[in-house]
C-alpha cells in the first residue's frame, strides 16, 4: 500500500515550494525514486519480463501512466501563463515562461530535458518534472536489466556509491548528489535491492508490521529534514556541521528505505486500502502542479505571486493544495480512470 505513501512525498515537496521549507521536498524526491526502484524492478519481474514483448508492454503502460495526465496539466499551466504574464509567472518561480524554440517545446512535451542537470534546463511548464527525466532514465535502465538479479545489482549499486563517494572527495556540492541524473542512481539502486531481498526483509521486519512503527518512520523522516533544514539556517561550515549535514542526506535514504519495506505488506496509519488508492490517485497530478496552483491561487486572493511562510502564505498554501485535489480528481476520473482499464489489458497480456 504505497499511495498514501506517495502523497505523503508529494505534500513534503509542496511544502518546500509553497511554505518555503528547506530540504524535506528535496529528501521525499529520493524517497520516490526509492520507491520506483522497488516498483519498477517489480513489475518487470512479476509483469513484464525481459523479452521485446515485455519492453514494449511496459513502455506503453508507463506511457499511458504519466504523459496523458501530464499533457492535460501542461496544457492548463499554458493557460495560466498566457492570462497572467510572462512577467508574473518567472517572478513566481524563474523556469516557469513559454518555450521560444523547437527544443524547448520538446523538452516541455517529452520530460526529458537535455542535460545532467535536468533541474537547471529552462522553461519548465512545471518546474518539478526535472525528477521525471531521471525517472524515465532509470525506468530505462531497469527494462534493461539493470536489476535483473542479485549480481547485477549490487554491481550497480556499489558503482553508484563510488559516484556518491566521488562527490564528496571532489565537492562537487549538493547538487551532484541531489539533482544530478546520476545522483539518482543510489536511491533507485536501494529500492531494487529491497525488491531482491524482500523476503527476507519481510521476515526480519514482521515483528516490527505495525503502524507504529510506519508512523515513528514517518516522523523521523520530518525530524531529520527540520534537522537538516535548521543545519542549512544556521550558514555553519565548520567540518561537525558538513558532517551532520551528510549524515542527514544517507540518513533520509534509510529512513525511506525501511519505509517501503514496511509497506510491501503493511499499510500507512489509519488509512484503508480504498483510501490509500484514492491518495495515490492524487499525489501525481498535485507533484505536477502545486508550483501553477499556488500561482494561481495567489493572484485570486492577494493580486500577487506570494509564497512562504507568513499569513498569506499559509493561506496560499491551503488553497494551493484544495485546487490541487479539485484538479487531482478531475484528472484521475476523466484522464486516469479510462486509460487503467487499457493499462490492465497490457498487464494482462504481459
């Protein structure tokens, strides 16, 4: 039961950019590719298998899970745009302003931007799908066989620590490790691990299956992000604060790390499976377009682009994240909900 799960990351992630909350959006983007490392290992193994057959089942199942939803959010945040102004919209977030060339534009539609920096590429219709190229690179990787077994993964896993360790022989700064197209190949590499050694994982943490220890998990991944947060506040560069700071950063891959191993079999703290579903159903569409919702909310309310933490920022906030379920359910029932019964027929003929 990952949905609520994956709201959960969602909601960390509006709160960076809508409240202005350092760090625990940028932590709950590694909780997802954990997260799509075990799943998409996953389903390539129960699903899909390596064979053409298989590639082509699972590229058009993952196609029809993000680019319809996508297209349909992006060409709302077109409109927003054009009625608001260039000039509003970079003033509210710098990527957010109309493609003026062909690759622009293709970047925009693909979700693939073109560099190892994806979150550095403008214009970003919305400024978070950076995580979506890394995503769709990995996903790659992974029909691939990249985690096909125990031997093969491991191996990507240790070079992914080299890269990791790297980073810091060389600082080459956060951003190496954080939004770099090879800074997500640790996480996702942990999250193909935990699929490899579920059973056992299951075993040892069957003592441990309650939802108390899923909500301790959940709290210490806000605890360590507030830690992390206050770490940055703080401007402090001695070699102690560096240290925190790093041991913060693999600290939040553990922390989610034994969250998915949790859920494999448990559930999220007082939500049902219907429930659980329901939240997943949104957590896509709000990652997509909290940045527009926001935007937009505060123009209707203040007559300007504000965000942050005080009074009216709060409120933005709110009304951020109600238009965000208003689009959310409108998208899952009138774009997701007719493409899962195509998804399940691929599924099932995989």
């Amino acid at each position: 039961m990952f949905g609520a799960y994956r709201a959960f990351l969602a909601m960390a992630v509006v709160i960076q950019h809508l409240l202005l909350v350092p760090v625990i959006g940028q932590y709950a983007v590694h909780g997802f590719f954990i997260l799509s490392g075990y799943l998409m290992t996953y389903v390539m193994q129960h699903t899909y298998g390596y064979s053409w057959v298989g590639y082509k089942r699972f590229g058009v199942n993952r196609f029809l899970r993000l680019y319809p939803a996508y297209w349909a959010i992006l060409s709302l945040s077109l409109v927003i745009i054009l009625i608001l102004g260039e000039d509003i919209t970079r003033s509210y977030r710098r990527f957010i302003y109309l493609p003026s060339s062909a690759q622009e534009w293709f970047q925009n539609l693909s979700l693939l931007y073109f560099s190892a920096f994806p979150g550095q590429v403008e214009p970003r219709f919305s400024p978070p799908t950076w995580a979506l190229t890394i995503e769709l690179i990995f996903y790659v990787l992974i029909m691939l066989g990249i985690s096909k077994n125990r031997q093969i993964t491991w191996v990507w896993f240790y070079t992914s620590a080299l890269y990791m360790a790297l980073t810091h022989i060389q600082q080459w700064g956060d951003s190496a490790r954080y939004s770099s197209i090879l800074a997500g190949s640790l996480p996702f590499a942990v999250g193909a691990l935990i699929y490899h050694y579920r059973q056992q994982l299951e075993t040892k943490s069957m003592f441990l299956a309650s939802n108390y220890v899923v909500l301790a998990l959940l709290l210490a991944f806000i605890i360590n992000a507030f830690l992390a947060a206050s770490i940055r506040y703080e401007r402090d560069e001695s070699v102690l604060m560096e240290l925190a700071h790093h041991v913060s950063f693999y600290l939040n891959y553990m922390v989610n790390a034994l969250l998915v191993v949790m859920l494999i079999k448990g559930r999220f703290p007082l939500v049902n499976r219907r429930v659980d579903g329901w939240l997943g159903d949104l957590s896509y569409p709000t990652y997509l377009f909290h940045w527009l919702a926001g935007l937009a909310v505060s123009m209707m309310i203040w007559g300007e682009p504000l965000r942050g933490d005080s009074y009216q920022g709060i409120i933005t906030f709110v009304g951020a994240c109600l238009l965000c379920v208003v689009l959310s359910v409108f998208i899952t029932y009138v774009v997701d909900r007719p493409l899962k019964r195509v998804r399940a027929a691929v599924k099932a003929s995989a």
